[in-house]
C-alpha cells in the first residue's frame, strides 16, 4: 500500500514504471560499487578535457564508471537527500536510465538508476540500441556506444510548485546532471556527447517510460574511437 501511496504521488524514489509489487524483486536490482568522493582529479583539467565526443572505442565500459557517471549526475551528497546537481525546490524532477550494451558486469538491456540506493533497476531485459538508434534519427554514436544515458524528467513533481515554470527549471537541471556527467566522464578518460536530436515518443516507446516522464537528452559513452 505504501509503494502504490508513493507512486501516486510520484515519489523520485518509488516512480521507477514498475507494477508496485514488482518493486521489492531483488533479482531485478543491481547494487553499483560506491562512488569514488574524493577524487584528487583537478576540476580544471576535466574543464579542459571535456569535449563532445561522437567516434567511440569497442571495448565495454566498466560498471564502476557507470556507477561514478550517475553519482556526479544524480547522486545523493547529503543527509537530507541533495544531489551532486542542483534541483529547484528540491523536486528532483530527473530519471535517469542505462542503456547497456558493453558494460562489464551488466547484461544488455535498461535500467533505471535508484539515487537512494545507489543502484540499477532492470527495466527492459533486452538490447534496445537498434530502436534507440532510430529513434534518434540514425545517429552513429548511439549505435556505436557502450552504453547511452539517457536523461528524462517527469515534470509534474516541479509543476506542483512552479507552474508554468516547471519546464525551464527541468531544463536547467537536465543542463547541470548532463555537464556534471560529461566531466565526470572527461576525468575517467572516456567521452561523451549531449544528443537532442530524437523523437521523443519513440524513445519513450523503447524505454517502456511511464506515463507522465519523458526523455531530454541521451548521452552515448565509451572510450575515444
């Protein structure tokens, strides 16, 4: 009953496209290493090295970048829930999903990350990249990476505050997870790049997004090809 009371509020935590009784399957949740926090990585030389990367290597990625990946776009800082990226209100209107297909450890298919655990739930339990790929127009570094993040948003939970304003405030926040990533991703030597370009429904269709949640941006990684 609480799970379905959460859901209807649209919970971040709890809003995961799940039938409520689905959500306590542990066979569905994988746990990520813990993040590295004390990086003694230079903020400035990964302002220098961040560039958009589109060519990418076929070696598979581990699972503990992608873990470090969702940590600096969303991860939980703070007792009282911050995240490494600012939320108006502290909404946390983001969703963020992994499209894996070469990530070590992790079968192909997508998940959603789960900030309060620090962990991936198993949503689609199949490789969705070639209808990713269409969905974004045929362009080459979603089919070619080793695994996309895709940055979705479920913009009610800021609307009930903003109004009308919810959108521009979503954007930001989608502007602050992505560049947090690409950073991220510039300091561990990999690449990335912001895709807009796409057809919202039929990335929503591949995701199996619920109702009320829609994609922003998609983030191809690997290795520099």
């Amino acid at each position: 009953m609480m799970a379905r009371t959460l859901l209807a509020l649209g919970a971040p935590e709890v809003l995961a496209g799940t039938p409520a009784g689905a959500m306590a399957d542990e066979l569905d949740f994988v746990a990520l290493p813990a993040p590295e926090r004390n990086s003694a990585q230079p903020l400035g030389l990964a302002l220098v090295r961040r560039r958009s990367v589109r060519s990418y290597a076929p070696q598979p990625v581990p699972l503990a970048a992608v873990s470090q990946f969702l940590w600096a776009a969303q991860g939980i800082t703070a007792a009282d829930g911050g995240r490494t990226s600012p939320s108006a209100g502290a909404l946390y209107p983001l969703e963020l999903h992994v499209v894996a297909a070469r990530v070590e450890g992790l079968a192909p298919g997508v998940y959603r990350y789960v900030a309060g655990s620090h962990g991936l739930r198993r949503e689609v339990g199949e490789s969705i990249v070639p209808a990713l790929s269409r969905a974004a127009l045929g362009q080459q570094p979603v089919a070619d990476a080793a695994a996309v993040i895709v940055i979705a948003a479920v913009e009610e939970r800021t609307a009930r505050k903003y109004g009308a304003r919810a959108g521009r405030y979503v954007a930001f926040e989608a502007g602050a997870a992505s560049q947090n990533l690409a950073l991220q991703a510039a300091a561990q030597g990999f690449g990335t790049v912001v895709v807009g370009a796409f057809d919202d429904d039929a990335v929503a269709r591949a995701l199996r997004l619920p109702r009320g949640e829609r994609p922003i941006a998609l983030m191809p990684i690997g290795r520099p090809g």
